[in-house]
C-alpha cells in the first residue's frame, strides 16, 4: 500500500444540492492541539457503528474509574495498535489516550450544545450488504498469504514509519513531535489495511461516501424545515492517513444512502 500524504488542513466537498462535508483530519489515540481544531460544524458524521459508540462512551466510564486502564488493556494484547501506543508513549503529545479523544470530544460537544445531529457512517451488522462485506474481510483475513506476513508485523511497521515521516506536510500549526506522531499512526494504518483487497476497500469507501452524502442530505432537509437555508456544514473527522483517499470517494460517488438520526 503506497504511503499516503499526511496532511493537516481540511478538505472540503460542497455539495451542488447546497451545504459542505468538511473531512478534518486527525491523529489517533491523540488530542489534536487547539489551532487544528474545527470550530464551525452543525452536524457530525462519525465513522463508527451505533453499537461503537456505545462501546466509545462505556471505555469513557472506565477511563474516569481508572485513568489508562485501556490503554494498559491493549499494550497488554499487543498487536500493531500497541505498537502504535509505545510510539505516542515515547513522545510529548497528549495522549496516548483510549477511547480516541478526538471522535469522543466532539460527541459530547454535539450532544452539549443544542444536541446537534451526529450520524454514524458505519453499517450496522445486522445490514445484510455489511454482514457480507465482513464476511468477506474475515476469509481475506484467513489465507495463508497474510497469516505468513504477520510474523514481520514490527519490521514491516517500522519501515512503513520511515515512509511515512517523508510524507508530512510541513506547517506552521505543528511541531516535531506531533510530525513524529502523524508518521506512526500512518504505519499504524497501513498495516490496518494490509489484510484487505483492493476490492473490498473500495466497496467500503463506496459505502462510506454513499451514507456521507445521505448524512449532508438529512442534515441540509432539517436545516430548510427549521430556517429555509441549506447551507449548512458536515464534520466527518477522519485518521489523517485515510483523508485524501476517504475525499476521493464522495467526490466519486454517484450515490446518496438515505440516512437518519435516533
């Protein structure tokens, strides 16, 4: 999987329809410092389940019980995502912190302030076309090829660290070690990727954009019954390494997922 460019700035699609998804990009298991928040936002698309948000606020419980009781949970497992931890660890950024601080901040604002909309992007399991997609995902998972290519997880890690430093996008809004972070995380999701075909990442990214349009569309119908305007503005906050390629997919889509809020 090419490495792909690590950006800080948001991308913005505006909708012909009226309204904007802006995709912001931010680092997980990390608080992003304040001058790369977004402050302006009336609905949120978060790429999670509802069964991952529930999952999101009971980690929330237990981070307030005991203070990086998860974090310990998953150094413990091991895997790439602890791998990812060590490294945040090693630096001086805020984190690394479980459940990812950003996607669960911007929930409680949504919830705090007017309760403004917040759409969930990802399919539940009991979505028949998701099941499938799934399903696929895990005979990938299986082959021989890929249980092969765990044994060289931490070298293929990284030397997809190296890679990616090349890839960060110089600015002014940051410094070397949330640059150092970014180039961590980015390993951190190739290696994530790794076990799916190109195939099955482009029907998820389909799906993705199809029910991100759907979320604008709802959005921009309660703004025009309650105002008459449709300019409105979608959040959807993304892992810095899935930004370009997650904006390439609602640029290319021709499909709108009819989506609704509980």
């Amino acid at each position: 999987m090419e490495v792909p460019r690590l950006k800080w700035e948001c991308l913005t699609y505006e909708d012909p329809n009226g309204g904007k998804i802006v995709i912001w990009p931010h680092l997980p298991c990390i608080l992003m410092p304040n001058n790369l928040r977004i402050r302006k936002w009336d609905g949120l698309a978060l790429l999670y389940s509802r069964d991952d948000i529930a999952i999101l606020k009971e980690e929330e419980k237990d981070e307030v019980k005991s203070p990086g009781i998860n974090v310990q949970a998953v150094l413990a497992s091991g895997g790439t995502m602890g791998l990812l931890l060590r490294d945040i660890q090693t630096l001086e950024v805020n984190g690394p912190s479980i459940p990812d601080p950003e996607p669960i901040r911007l929930l409680r604002h949504a919830e705090n302030s007017g309760k403004k909309p917040v759409y969930t992007i990802i399919p539940e399991i009991t979505d028949m076309k998701w099941e499938e997609w799934y399903s696929k995902c895990a005979d990938n998972q299986v082959k021989i090829i890929n249980l092969l290519k765990v044994l060289n997880k931490s070298k293929r890690y990284s030397k997809n660290r190296l890679r990616a430093s090349k890839m960060v996008e110089v600015s002014e809004k940051i410094n070397s070690e949330i640059g150092a972070a970014a180039a961590s995380c980015a390993s951190w999701w190739i290696e994530e990727q790794r076990v799916l075909t190109e195939d099955l990442i482009k029907e998820r990214d389909e799906r993705y954009a199809a029910r991100i349009k759907g979320a604008l569309n709802d959005l921009r119908n309660r703004r025009l019954d309650e105002s008459g305007s449709s300019d409105v503005i979608l959040l959807v906050p993304v892992h810095q390494a899935y930004l370009e390629q997650l904006y390439d997919a609602i640029i290319n889509c021709s499909k709108i997922e009819i989506m609704e809020i509980e």
